[in-house]
C-alpha cells in the first residue's frame, strides 16, 4: 500500500491508530525515509501533540472511537493493528471503524479472529468461548498469557470486557467496503484483515 501511495505522490501520510513506536520497528528505517512515510500515531496514552526528532513520526493523544481533530480523508492510509476488539461495545468498535474509514482515503486494520482455536491475550484454548464468569475466575487465579493476575473482581471484568475478539461476519458489517484477508497460521485463519478504500485518491 506504501509502495502504491508513494509511486503516485512522492510520499505517504498514514495514521497509525492505537499504535506506538515499537511496532514500527518491524519496518526498516531506511524504508520508510525512501518512500518519504509520515506515520501519526494517534493513540489515547499520548498527551498532546509532538514531534519525534526524527521527522517520521509524530504523537498524538486520541480516542480511536471519536478522532475528530482529525479532518475527512487527512491521511493516505489509516492503520490499526490488534486494536478494535479493545475499544469496548459493538457502538464503540462501529465508531472506531467509522473513523478509521474517514480520516484516510485507504485503510489497514488487523485483528485476532474469534474462531481461532487460542485466544492470543490469554493465550488459553477456547478462553473466549467460555461464559464471561468462567473467564472472569480463571483472571483472578493466576497470570495468564500476557495478561496479569487480576487482584479484584472489577479488575478481571474490565479485562475481559476489553478483549472482545472479531470473526469474519462482523468485520465485513463494520468494514462493508473491504476485502477480509485471513492470515493464517498453518491451515488456520489466526487474524483477519480489512483493506479499504482507494489508494488512487
């Protein structure tokens, strides 16, 4: 998508929504200095608006659900990775596409699929089919995947509120203009993605 953006404009603007620093270390630097890449990276931990010193990225505190210091179609790409089974309710995760699909005249978004056989926070087979009570005691018991042993009730319901994972029939309904990509993990379908929108805009 970069390579698309950049032989057409001489460059790329993408808006990295939830994202941080480390992920984009999976890129080689030199790559994106040679596509001329300004990657926004727009996510709620951030305070204010700054500019990292090397010209590449910059931070900004936004909610993914209500980007509206952003205008319509400011970005060539807006990405999001592992981010919208986070945001909270079915409105929330609809805001969230919404936005992704406004700000940016194209749009990446990855995120665990539902059906797959281990849930990838947890890192528990089948955690996610489970009653929410059932998930909310094996939290309070003891660490599990990247997850903390919750010390309170409260602290495990708000953790697994917050995971809220996707299947493919949903992700088409929140990104009806979409291609859905599974990525597979052998002969199974680990994370779906959404591509969207116009590269040629």
């Amino acid at each position: 998508m970069i390579d698309k953006v950049h032989r057409r404009k001489g460059g790329c603007s993408i808006v990295d929504i939830g994202g941080d620093r480390e992920y984009w270390e999976i890129f080689c630097e030199g790559y994106l200095r040679s596509r001329n890449v300004k990657v926004v990276l727009a996510n709620i931990k951030f305070s204010g608006d700054s500019s990292a010193e090397d010209g590449i990225f910059r931070y900004i505190g936004a909610d993914a659900r209500v980007l509206d210091g952003f205008r319509d179609k400011q970005f060539d790409i807006s990405h999001s990775n592992s981010l919208i089974e986070h945001v909270g309710s079915w409105k929330d995760k609809k805001s969230t596409a919404d936005e992704t699909r406004r700000i940016a005249h194209s749009y990446y978004v990855q995120t665990p699929n539902y059906w797959f056989p281990i849930e990838p926070h947890f890192l528990v087979p089948g955690f996610q089919f489970l009653p929410k009570q059932a998930r909310i005691a094996l939290i309070r018991k003891k660490n599990r995947g990247w997850i903390q042993k919750a010390e309170s009730y409260s602290d495990a319901a708000e953790v697994v509120e917050g995971c809220d994972l996707l299947s493919t029939t949903e992700m088409k309904v929140l990104f009806p203009d979409a291609t859905i990509i599974p990525e597979r993990f052998l002969a199974l379908t680990k994370s779906l993605i959404a591509i969207g929108g116009r590269l040629d805009a």
